[in-house]
C-alpha cells in the first residue's frame, strides 16, 4: 500500500512519513475520522513505509521483501486486531482464528466499511467485540521481538469495540510497549473510545475528502467518466467508500431513485395494492442489493429533510433526485424524518437477519403512509 493509492488527508501523510524519516515514531498512534475515508489504508502504508528497504520520494519501493510481504498481509512484524464474534464451539477466540477472513476482507473491502465486515464473517445477529482473550494475544505479541525490522506494528482496527475487560488488560502495553512496538489505533469512532486508551496515542483526525481529490481517484482507479466521477464525488460527502460505490453503480442508483420515488408516490396516495407489487418487485433484488437500496432510501429521506429547511448547499443529490424532491420535500419534516428513518433501519436490520423481504418490505411501506401523513411538530 502506497501513500499515492489514498486521496486526501496529504498534510496527515506528510506528517506520518516525517516521523519514519526522522526516527521518531510514537509508541501509540490513533488514526480517526468517519467510515470509508482510507484510514487503515493510510496505517497499511505507514507501516509499509517504515519497513521498506529502499523507501524513496515519499513512498515504499513497492518491490522489496518487506513490500511483497506486506502487499500479502504476511509481514512477521506487523500484526492485526480486529473484532470477532467468539465461538468457542468452532475455537474462534481471537482474532487470530479469523485471519483468513481478514485477508478477504482486506484484499476485497480496503476501505474497510464496517457493515462488510459483518458479511465477511456472517455474524448472524451477534455484534463483533475486541475479546479480553484478544488482549492476551496482544500482549503476546508486544513481547515477540522484531523478525526483520526496527519497528513492530500491531495495528487495531476499531479500538471502540474493546470491551472494558480488555481495555483494562490494555493499558499498560500501550502506555509502555516493548522498544520497537508501534501501535496504530484505527477508529471510525474515536468518541466512543475508552479515554484511558485514547489518552495514551498521538491522535489524527483524519478528514473527509475533498470532492475534487475523490473525483480524480474515482476517474484513474476506475478508468470512468468524467461526468459520473463527479457526481459521485458530489454525492459521496467526502467517504472514498460512497464514492466508488455511486459510480460503480451509477444505473443502480436511477434504478433505486424511480422506486423510491414510486413508494413515496403510492404511499402518499394511500395505495396498498401498489406498494404489495413494489414490495414484491423489490424483494427479488436479493440480500446485499436491498440493503444499498434501503441505505438508499434512509440518504434520499434525510436529503428531502434538509430541501425542506432550504440549505442547499448541504444537500448532495443529482439533478433528477433533486426535481423530485422540489414537490416531494415538504412532506419530510421534523414530525416525521425520524420516524421514517427508524422505520429504513428496522427494515434492513431485519432483512439482514434472513427475514421474510417480502412480508418486511409491504409491512414498512404502510408504515410509511401514516407518516407522510403526519404534521410538522
């Protein structure tokens, strides 16, 4: 992984690579900021940078040893941590039981968005944690020497999933870790990180990217149009994760906005029988493509919202979203946008949990038709 391979945040990549090239590199460091944006990215190249043999520019060579080995996840002295759901029927106790997954998700979803991470190992309806039987593991492997390096990595991702048990276990080791251990701290979160744990890291908070640096990546990394990597960009509100996704799936998304403005339609015309063969219609998309379009939906409900408080400017929407939503807005208000958006979440929660789409989808849509109903607070 290559510093150039992330857009944005080049004044926190400049600061990273000063600290290798100067020799003085944190014991702790904390990268955070929202979903998306390339943070464990920016900590793979960290910590690639500071093992490369013959780093220049900037950048690692990108052909050495230690860069091969950590473009296959296999460098002996880095070492990840991530939230599992333990098993201890199929012996899955630590992350270390699931680096198979890992690599998957790592080589498959580099932007690391979370909810990707839950297909990857099929929680079910369990939620991912940092096990205290990941802090022995930790300091296991704070207490292994360096293989080929000066420095030793451990980079955790998602540091606000440690239970308590194993922040308490924690906190020594990374106030105090063995000469060479770097930790790398990767948050999306970093409020809901245990303060004694984020107290103890040199903290970056890594920004949203700029719509004119997303749209560039978007255009070279996916060899797409100009038009639609700009619209992407637009839409994206600064995650790189959006932004490839709205311009990977441009026609998806017209797709999406001519059903959710059919629902909106039948809904607000008290029309049952529409939204049963909408319902119906829908439910074929399969799994994974309902939950973009709900995801879909949840975005269009908030940007109506805000139409409706004429802010235009935090509004992200494409011209024919827009058209729609100049009749549409003013039925979205402050009596009803969170109550329709519960009503998105539930929906996808329960469709990620194997639910019946059908019945779950026809049953949200006449939840809908009272709500538009309602009248502003």
């Amino acid at each position: 992984m290559r510093f150039s391979e992330i857009p944005g945040n080049n004044d926190i990549k400049d600061t990273l690579r000063q600290l290798i090239d100067a020799d003085n590199v944190p014991h702790a460091i904390m990268l955070y900021g929202q979903p998306g944006i390339g943070k464990m990215m920016t900590a793979r190249a960290f910590a690639q940078y500071a093992h490369c043999q013959h780093r220049h520019d900037g950048e690692p060579c990108g052909v050495c040893p230690s860069c091969r080995q950590h473009q296959s996840l296999n460098h002996p002295d880095v070492h990840f941590s991530y939230p599992i759901v333990k098993s201890k029927a199929n012996n899955i106790v630590s992350s270390l039981d699931r680096i198979d997954k890992w690599r998957e998700m790592t080589e498959n979803y580099p932007l690391m968005e979370p909810e990707k991470w839950l297909e990857v190992i099929d929680t079910g309806n369990s939620q991912p944690a940092i096990h205290v039987e990941e802090a022995e593991f930790i300091v296991r492997s704070d207490s292994y020497s360096s293989f080929s390096s000066k420095y030793k990595f451990i980079i955790i991702w998602l540091p606000e999933k440690m239970t308590v048990e194993t922040a308490n276990k924690l906190l020594k080791v990374i106030e105090e870790p063995s000469e060479g251990t770097v930790f790398i701290l990767v948050s999306n979160s970093e409020s809901d990180v245990l303060p004694t744990i984020s107290s103890r890291t040199r903290r970056f908070n890594m920004r949203p990217v700029e719509d004119v640096d997303l749209a560039e990546y978007i255009e070279q990394e996916y060899h797409l149009d100009h038009t639609i990597s700009r619209e992407a960009a637009h839409l994206a509100e600064g995650s790189i994760a959006k932004a490839v996704q709205f311009a990977t799936h441009s026609g998806e998304r017209t797709e999406f906005g001519e059903i959710f403005q059919n629902i909106m339609r039948a809904a607000y015309a008290k029309k049952p029988d529409v939204l049963k063969k909408i319902s119906d219609n829908a439910a074929s998309m399969g799994r994974e493509k309902l939950r973009r379009f709900l995801d879909y939906m949840s975005r269009m409900v908030r940007e109506n919202f805000i139409y409706n408080l004429h802010i235009s400017k935090l509004n992200a929407m494409s011209d024919h979203e827009e058209a729609f939503s100049k009749r549409f807005s003013p039925f979205i208000h402050s009596g009803n946008v969170e109550d329709i958006v519960i009503q998105i979440e539930n929906a996808s929660n329960h469709i990620q949990r194997n639910g019946n789409s059908k019945l779950i989808l026809f049953s949200f849509f006449l939840y809908i038709i009272p709500l538009l109903h309602k009248k502003p607070n």
